[in-house]
C-alpha cells in the first residue's frame, strides 16, 4: 500500500506497513509514524475518467437497459481532493450526491492498450466518491456542471497494489453518518477493468497518475452539510470526508 503524505512543506509518496511510512525517493531513508503526517490524494491526475451506469444491481434498481458499450464522462482535476478533506457544498446546487466507487491509478502514459496488457499499466486501486450535483445534471441534460465542482472527486486514502487487491471480488460500500447507504461487490461490474483500460485507451492517451473511476453500485443518496460520508473497499481501506 501507498500513499501520498505532507510533512511540514515537504510532499512525498510512502510505502504504508502498519502504523509506519517509509518515504519513497530522496538520498535518505525516513520513517514516519502515520499519525504525524496529512493524508494527501494519492495521486495528481490529469485527468479523471468516470464511468456511467457500471453495476448489474444498479441497472435493475434504475429498471435501465444495458448499454453495448461504456459510457465515460470527465472530470477536472481540480475536482480532486483527499482523505479527510472536505467536500465543499455549491451554492447553486439544492442536491448534492454521494457514489461511491472503485478507482484505477494509471502507473505508465499510455495509449491503445489491449485488455490483455491492462494490467501492465496499471499502479494500483483506490476509493474514489464521484459526487455529483443531482439537480443540475437533471436541468443540464449533461453532466459537466454537475460532476465538475471542486472537491467534487475525493480520491484515496492510499493506492492498494495489484498484487495486494483482487478488483474482481471486493466489497464495495457507502455510509453517510454511520448508515449504510451503498453495499455491493465489484463482481457486479457490467464493463471489468481490463475492457474499460482497453476502450478508454482507444480514445485518449491515458496518463502517469490518470484515474478511471469505475462506476457506482445501487443506493446513491443525497448529502447535506456536515454529513460525513465513508467510501470504504475491501482491501483499500476508508475515503472519509465532510460536506462543508
């Protein structure tokens, strides 16, 4: 597992092993004690590449048909932000969602990937909360605006490594407050991870710190200020954030 930490003005990737975190690169060994450091998004993308309607339980709860292919949409990355940071409410926005979802790290700019190579360029998987402004993807008929805002992409705590997490068969689930609002398994995804490297890779150059956001399960739900909403994946950990 790693992350990306701040100490004072210093920013560095570490290896995360319990309680400990070994910085990554520089001349000199060091080790941090995790409670000393501020939890940073684990990765600065160019870009965020989100998938639409990519849960077999969610389709039947929409009562939606299947699409043929994936349906992407973006998102800035000014929308990023980490673990424990917060979620800024919109002033033209009356309805703020939560959806939670499995993220992908890109490790290596890339471009027309097969499925089969996916995995050579992937880092690793994170928790990712694709929040969204409900009224305003309804009044647009697209979804820029909605998708857009910043602090509207939590990302993290830390990147499991593909060795570490098996994205086929984990749990997946959302509580806001400490209620459980989404509880389902990445073994319900329409599209899996390989085609979604495959078709998104077709289209754009994909890029070192990149993610694709997978798509959220069944029973998204609104989020109002001073809600605490936890996106938490088996094997990955907990995405915790309040809606200021």
């Amino acid at each position: 597992m790693i992350g990306r930490f701040k100490c004072g003005n210093d920013i560095f990737y570490g290896e995360i092993s319990g309680s400990l975190v070994q910085a990554k690169g520089g001349a000199e060994s060091r080790t941090f004690k995790l409670s000393q450091l501020e939890i940073l998004s684990p990765t600065v993308p160019s870009k965020i590449i989100c998938i639409g309607l990519n849960y077999h339980d969610h389709a039947v709860e929409l009562n939606m048909k299947v699409q043929n292919e994936p349906i992407i949409f973006i998102k800035p990355p000014s929308a990023a932000v980490g673990h424990e940071d917060r979620i800024i409410y919109p002033k033209s926005s009356q309805q703020v969602d939560h959806e939670a979802e499995l993220a992908v790290v890109i490790g290596k700019k890339c471009k027309n990937i097969s499925a089969e190579q996916a995995n050579d360029v992937i880092a690793g998987y994170t928790c990712f909360n694709d929040v969204t402004a409900r009224d305003l993807q309804q009044r647009d008929g697209q979804w820029t605006r909605a998708k857009s805002f910043d602090t509207f992409a939590p990302i993290g705590p830390f990147i499991a490594l593909p060795g570490e997490f098996d994205p086929k068969n984990a749990s997946i689930k959302c509580r806001v407050n400490g209620e459980v609002r989404q509880d389902s398994n990445t073994s319900n995804l329409i599209f899996d991870i390989p085609h979604l490297v495959e078709f998104i890779s077709n289209i754009m150059t994909l890029e070192l710190g990149d993610v694709i956001a997978t798509g959220t399960p069944p029973g998204v739900g609104e989020l109002h200020r001073c809600d605490v909403v936890e996106v938490e994946i088996e094997g990955i950990g907990i995405l915790r954030n309040e809606v200021v």
